[in-house]
C-alpha cells in the first residue's frame, strides 16, 4: 500500500514496548507499555510537540485499546494519567480495566 504524507499508520512495535501513530514516516504519538502476558501496563503517552493539539494521543490510545482488546487475552493498567482520563471519558471500554488492587 503506497502512504501519502497526510495518512495516519498505527503499529504495535513489540521489541520497543509502545504503540506508534505515523504520518507517512514520522511519529507524531507514542504509547508506552509493559505487558507481563496477562496485563498491559500503558506507562506513558507521548506526542511529539510540533503535532500536538490535534488528538494523536487520543487516537493512539483509541487504537492500543482496540489492539489489547482483539486480542482478548489481557487486561489494562492505566498507569499514564493521560491513559486514565481517556478510560475516564470513555465508560464504555472500562471492562478492559484490570481489577484495583487492593493493599
């Protein structure tokens, strides 16, 4: 598939740890997680600061939940407070959360 500049490409990169958002070759957001095999910790959003104020961070995290939930096999620990406000603003996805712990 040949990209124009103005298009937008999710991929999870694995040997990194993070989810990436392109437009044509360069990032414009990054999530960053650990995952354990039964959880994902998403541990930090990132856009890079010539592309903010244009929702990347909203659409990065958007597409790593629909990513984590296809899979079906794992939970997810907001540990960003960004990750945690977006599961905030979207109740409808917070099955996907893994339970509190508890002390």
């Amino acid at each position: 598939m040949t990209e124009t500049a103005d298009e937008l490409s999710f991929s999870n990169e694995p040997d990194a740890s993070r989810y990436t958002l392109r437009r044509g070759e360069q990032i414009v957001s990054a999530l960053d997680y650990r995952d354990d095999g039964r959880t994902v910790a998403m541990t930090r959003a990132y856009t890079v600061p010539t592309f903010r104020g244009h929702g990347y961070a909203a659409e990065v995290v958007s597409r790593a939940v629909d990513d984590v939930a296809a899979r079906g096999d794992r939970v997810i620990s907001p540990v960003c407070w960004y990750v945690a406000d977006w599961f905030a603003a979207h109740p409808e996805r917070r099955s996907l959360l893994a339970p509190p712990r508890t002390a």
